[in-house]
C-alpha cells in the first residue's frame, strides 16, 4: 500500500501552453482523475500558476517566473501538508499582471502551430535590452527553447533547494506533447515525446509507477526525513537557549535564520567517520562509522544554481551531542583524479595542522565524507568500514550513464557532506584590515608544507570564527576544487569548465579558462578580496553619498 510522506513537493508538471486553452483546471482535473482511477487517495494535483510561493523567507526568486509555483505539481494530501501549499487570500502575485502579457505570447509562441524555427533549429527569440550604469547594454539573445529550459531549472533548482534530494521527476508539456524528465545534479534524462491525449496510456503508466515507488525511488536523500514534532519544536526554540550568548553571535544568529518560518525541519542521519568532540577527524585513527542525527532548517548558505555541486551549508542541531555544529552538504564528481574535500582536508592534517601550525586559519574536520546510507545503519549502530556484512549504498547520480560515451561523457556525482566544529561569521563583518592579510599565512603553509593550492579564494570562503576564550580569527573554508602540485605540474585541465568564483578569479583565468591554475591566480585572488573589502567596508577616498555613483562604477569594471 502506497504511504503518504510528507516532505512537499512531490512532482513537477511544468505546463507551457498555448493562449487558447488555460492552466489549472482541465489539466489538474485530467491528473486527479488518472489518480483517482488508481485509487490514489494520497496524491493530489494542484495548481499555483497565479500565485507568490510567499510562505518561507529567503526562497530563490531572482526573475518573475520564479516567483511562480510550478504550473501544476503533486503533493500529498495530508492534513499537515495541506498547511504548506494552501492558497491563502493575498498571495498572488503582484507583478502577475504586468507580465501577463508577456506570458501570453511565451504561450502563444510555445504552441506547436506557432513555433517558428531558424536555421539552426532554434526558435526565433528577441533581443532583451537594459541599461546598466546610465549606458545601454544588449544581452546575447536566447532561443525560447533555452528560456523554458531555464525555467524548468530554475523550478528544479528550488525544490532542491528546499528539499533533500537525490533526483526529481518533471512533466514537461507544450500543447498536447509531453516529455518526462528525470533530473539530477549532473543534468536530465528525457524521454521521447508523445501525445498525451491521444496516448494516455503513457502518462498513466508513467503516474502509476510513480505512486508505487518508494520515497528513494522518488528521488528523496534516505538519509533526510521530517524532523518530528518535538524535534521540530525543539529546533524552532534553540536560539532563545543560550542566554549568555550575545544576540549577535554567529551561532545564535545562525540558529534563527534557520527556524525561519515556511523551511521545514529535517533530521539528517550522517552516518560517517566522527572525531573526538574536541578534536579533528583523521581517518588514520578513526575506522569506525557512527550515527549522529543531527537537525537542520533553511539553509544558511546555497548555490545558486540547479547542477554541479549544489552546495548548501547548514546550522545544524546534532542530537547526540547536543551542540550547534555546521554542515556543509554538496556533490562532488567521482574521478581518481580529483580529491574529495574530505582527502584535502586529510592532507592539511598530516601535512600543516602539525605543531608549531596547529592552531593554523583552518576549520576544524569533525566529520564526513560520501553520504552512504544502509538499514544496517538504522538506529545509530556502529560498523566497521572492514565489516563485510554491511552494504553500505552512496548516494549518486544517473545521467551520465546514459550520455554518450567519449571524452566529454560527464562523471558520476556523489553527494557528500563535511560537519565542522565552528560556526563562524562572514568575512564581510570582519574588525580590521589585518585579519584580511592573516590568511595569507593560512595560505602560504598550505602550499609549501602540504603543496596544495585553494584554487578558489573569494570573500564567502573567508569566514571570521569567535573563539571561545576571546578575540576572534579568519579561517580559510572550501578546499574542494583545492589541487595539488602534482597536478598542477600536469599542465592539464581535469574537466571541461574552469573553477573559482568569478569576481575574485585573476585577469588571466578569465580571459584563458584553459590555462593551467598558479599559485599567482591564488594570489591575484587574495587581492581582488582585499580590493572589494576595502573598497566596500573601509573609508577611503570615494567614501561618502557624493561619490556613491563613481564607487558603483568601480564595482561594475572591477567585480
């Protein structure tokens, strides 16, 4: 018997159609009735097309389309879902009308009958143009088919967002053609088209598999499940329990943003390699697997995009230990040659954080690696990683399995996730200049005694972390695109995109992306950071009201 599961989103029917017939009610009565006819009492098909998702703070919505609601979606119809996703009076959307007819001829165009298609096989699109800085800009003009698949994206990239997932299924329908889509961090597998009307048998068959699948099957993280209600009460509370901490402290400022109303809670189980509650994790010592249930709410931090590595960092509850810890939960790819963050983080163990470095600019390693998930691992049991009766299963991705075989053939993604022992502050709130300059040391110890270069340095990879005993200090975050001299020495780039982020990238990385990473891109990267906290945080000589158009045009040439 199918089990509801309350976890939002379940399915995404993203329906463009043409201006003849009208979202919601045809198209949600014609899914509740396959449902129906499969007695499904525990899905239903709902529409949001004309309404804000204005519940939770802090969602994603950079464009008009995000936000929208998916066009219609399935979710479960359970009395403490409904609370989610009803329509409540005052939701709609206010920019709705004045981009209705904009819609309208998005949907006109979409409709196969009025697809006009240039010789590239593209269809025709129009050229957006807007003023930046007082001066006319053009951008590069974009197919309609590459803005519907942005804004299936865009859809996707939310329900990730809030959810913890290891893949998602998609209806995509233009007119009466439907594709179904199965989307992960490395990129989506389609099906061939075919007509829903005329061969509803597709569809159904489609949708009654679907509601027979396990909640792994449908794409949710086994490892991620609804926080209960006492935990989920306990969590909302955790900010107001530390009285002696100031209201302006990381970890209690951390633990509000993420009891934010509309973000549901999840328990995370991270089975995983844990260190002492004081010390580093080294996986030399340490060869046993623990369970720590740990607690997590919106996200402190996320990506910004619907692949690669999706990274999201945490303010998370850990329950066994009952303390505030940080989670960091992103992808990786899978190649030999590419360490994982966790191997880096190793390295810098053995290799620096070795006396007289010990209290070097790094976070401190409590636990991680590839999130692995078995129902021997159920209720917090210990296992050797040599215990050959456990079968441990990673979490991973699907479509490069089917992508051509070749060069270009992407890797597999695995999805891993590191806690850390400190809860920290971004670097935009750092006291003095100096701080800034401290981290070159950080850096200069990573290269020379561990030949390992960040390879990614940028202001939201500095963090400033108070220390307990007083005073506070910059650590340097994010070595997962860190890479060794070795590698370095290959004069070869291991995938077909560059690396870093791109306001603090060097000159050089950017005009050549194939250009072999040096430690002066690093360095050039240090700079870049100095020059954009001083230019926005330190007085100097644009400072003031007066110059404020002249300091927004350095911004724009320089980030």
């Amino acid at each position: 018997m199918f089990k509801p599961l309350v976890r939002g989103l379940e399915i995404v029917l993203f329906l463009l159609l043409n201006n003849v017939l009208t979202l919601s009610d045809f198209q949600c009565t014609y899914i509740n009735d396959i449902l129906k006819g499969f007695d499904c009492q525990d899905l239903v098909a709902l529409s949001g097309e004309s309404h804000a998702d204005d519940l939770a703070q802090g969602s994603s919505q950079e464009r008009d389309f995000d936000l929208l609601r998916p066009d219609i979606a399935l979710y479960p119809n359970r009395t403490d879902a409904q609370k989610a996703y009803q329509i409540r009076s005052g939701t709609e959307n206010s920019s709705r009308a004045a981009a209705e007819d904009d819609k309208s001829l998005i949907r006109t165009a979409a409709s196969p009958e009025n697809r006009q298609q240039s010789p590239d096989g593209c269809s025709d699109s129009s050229t957006d143009s807007s003023r930046v800085g007082g001066a006319a800009t053009t951008t590069k003009p974009r197919s309609l088919d590459a803005q519907l698949r942005e804004q299936m994206a865009q859809h996707g990239r939310n329900i990730f967002h809030r959810q913890h997932r290891q893949h998602l299924f998609m209806l995509s329908v233009v007119g009466h053609i439907a594709h179904i889509l199965r989307l992960d961090t490395v990129g989506a597998i389609v099906s061939e088209p075919f007509n829903y009307l005329t061969q509803p048998a597709v569809l159904g068959k489609f949708l009654y598999r679907f509601i027979h699948m396990t909640p792994e099957q449908r794409g949710h993280n086994p490892t991620a499940s609804r926080a209960t209600p006492e935990e989920d009460t306990l969590f909302r509370s955790l900010w107001t329990r530390f009285p002696d901490v100031p209201s302006n402290s990381a970890i209690k400022r951390g633990l509000k943003k993420a009891a934010t109303n509309g973000w549901p809670v999840y328990a995370l189980d991270i089975y995983a390699l844990w260190s002492d509650p004081d010390g580093r994790l080294d996986t030399r010592v340490v060869k046993t697997y623990e369970s720590h249930r740990c607690l997590v709410g919106r996200p402190h931090s996320m990506n910004d995009s619907m692949g690669g590595k999706m990274t999201r960092g945490f303010i998370a509850w850990d329950t066994v230990e009952q303390k505030a810890v940080y989670v960091k939960d992103s992808w990786r790819p899978v190649s030999p040659r590419i360490p994982s963050e966790l191997e880096n983080y190793q390295r810098l163990l053995e290799r620096v954080l070795v006396a007289p470095h010990k209290s070097a600019n790094f976070l401190t390693l409590r636990a991680g690696g590839d999130v692995v998930w078995s129902t021997d691992l159920r209720n917090g049991r210990r296992i050797e990683r040599s215990d050959s009766g456990s079968s441990l299963q990673t979490v991973t991705t699907l479509t490069q399995e089917l992508a051509p075989a070749g060069q270009g053939r992407p890797f597999a993604w695995h999805n891993c996730r590191l806690v850390f022992k400190e809860i920290c502050r971004p670097l935009e709130e750092f006291s003095t200049a100096t701080q800034l300059v401290e981290l070159l040391y950080a850096h200069g110890y990573a290269w020379i005694s561990a030949d390992l270069l960040h390879c990614d340095v940028s202001a939201g990879n500095i963090l400033i972390y108070d220390q307990p005993e007083g005073g506070s200090r910059p650590l340097l975050a994010d070595w997962d695109l860190a890479k060794t001299k070795e590698r370095l020495l290959e004069q070869k780039r291991t995938q077909n995109s560059r690396s870093g982020t791109w306001p603090f990238m060097s000159a050089v990385s950017q005009c050549y992306p194939r250009k072999p990473y040096q430690l002066s891109d690093d360095l050039e990267s240090f700079l870049n950071v100095l020059s954009w906290c001083t230019l926005r945080y330190l007085k100097h000589g644009f400072s003031g009201r007066e110059n404020a158009g002249g300091l927004a045009s350095i911004f724009f040439d320089l980030f």
